[in-house]
C-alpha cells in the first residue's frame, strides 16, 4: 500500500468504532437521566395491569395515562416501551399469557393506553372500547 492510502478495513473499523461509541453515549445519558428506570417502570405497570385483568372473572378494563410520551409495542406476552424505533434502551418486561390473547399491537406515542378484556381476551388500544 502506498503511503496516504487509506484501506478498506480501516473505514470499516472507524465506523464500527463511532457507532459503539454512539450506543455506549446514548445509553450512559439514558442512565443518568433516569429514564431507563421510567420506562422500565412503565412497562412493568402495565404488565401487572395485564395480569390483574387476566386474573378476574368477567369483563373490565384499565386506563393508564401515565405514559410520559413514550411509543409502546405488545408481542404475546411481552410490552416494550421506548422513545423512537432507533431507542436502544427499551424498558422491556413481560406478563403471563392467557388463553387466546395474541397480542401484536405498537402504539405511537399515545395519550393513553386501555387494557380491556372482553370475553377472556386481552386487548390494547387507545379508546375505550364496548364491554360486550
């Protein structure tokens, strides 16, 4: 290789390099400002709202509006709760499934979240929905 030249490998390795460095920054920040514990916090509410519906015989639902702005995404019986799509400190927790509930629901930044359960299903939405 000829001097001033610059290889292929060492590009990589800059970028490889930058980006760790991003994701070990973005995560320091997020831990100190505490919001990891938030939305940690907020999905392990939401996980026991889930299983304290699962557990009662009958039709009801919870209204949660404590969700400080933050996106949230159920997968069977998992809640993840971030920031944007490219939030690498999600607050993940998850709850126990119950019979046919198959949740794939991602809410976007929501004002607030019900967790309904009609008929022995649990489901999320932003509204409430009818009982029947």
């Amino acid at each position: 290789m000829k001097k001033g030249e610059v290889s292929l490998w060492f590009l990589i390795e800059i970028i490889g390099a930058f980006l760790i460095g991003y994701l070990l920054f973005d995560v320091s920040v997020s831990i100190a400002k505490g919001t990891i514990y938030e939305k940690l916090n907020i999905a392990k509410d939401l996980a026991m709202q889930i299983n304290t519906l699962s557990g009662i015989p009958g039709n009801a639902y919870i209204i949660n509006k404590n969700l400080h702005g933050y996106s949230l995404y159920f997968s069977n019986n998992k809640i993840e709760v971030f920031k944007g799509d490219s939030d690498q400190t999600k607050g993940t927790y998850y709850f126990v499934k119950i019979g046919k509930s198959n949740l794939d629901v991602k809410l976007n930044n929501p004002k607030q979240v019900v967790v309904s359960k009609i008929n022995g299903e649990i489901k999320i939405s932003e509204d409430i929905q009818s009982l029947r």
